[in-house]
C-alpha cells in the first residue's frame, strides 16, 4: 500500500491588479506633459483630463471634466483627471512604478 502526502496548502492566488492601458496611456501623457503644464501660470490649480496621449480639456472644475469625458463616452478605464499642482507629477510616477511592480 502507497502513502498519500498531502499537498500543501497552496494560498489561492489572488490576481495582479492590471492598470488599462487607457490610464497607462492618460498617466503618461500627463507626466510628458506635466512640466510644460507646471510652468504655464494660467494652468496651475487647474484640472486636466488625459483621453490615452492626448490633453481633452482643463478646467478649474474637477466635475466639469468628469461631465465632459462621459459626455464624450470615454470609458471610465480610458481616461484621468489631473490637477496641476507641485507634485503631482512626483506622485503620479510613484504610482505609475508601483502598478508595475511584480
């Protein structure tokens, strides 16, 4: 008679939070974009929102902006909302490696 060893006990695995594309693309573009945006005295404070590459709209209402890319039927994994404020570019690149990670 043979021995059965029981497997361990395999944690399940629980899967990898994927970023969409569309907001890989939005945080890029908005980072490529951002030191122009900072320097300009008319855009900071403002909101901006990143369809994929490109700059959509900005405005000083955050809302506005969310109105607008629903409007357009931008998918809600297709598009972010930036303020232009010291930064932001610094957390949003954290962010970007963190949902890199492994």
């Amino acid at each position: 008679m043979t021995e059965l060893t029981p497997e361990p006990n395999a944690a399940p695995s629980s899967p990898e939070p994927v970023v969409p594309e569309g907001i890989q693309r939005a945080r890029a573009a908005f980072l490529r974009d951002f030191p122009r945006l900072i320097a300009d005295r008319r855009m900071r404070g403002k909101y901006v929102c990143y369809h994929g590459d490109t700059l959509i709209s900005v405005s000083k209402d955050y809302w506005a902006l969310i109105r607008e890319a629903i409007t357009r039927k931008i998918p809600e994994d297709a598009y972010l909302v930036f303020q232009v404020v010291p930064g932001e570019d610094i957390e949003e690149r954290a962010m970007a490696e963190e949902a890199e990670l492994p």
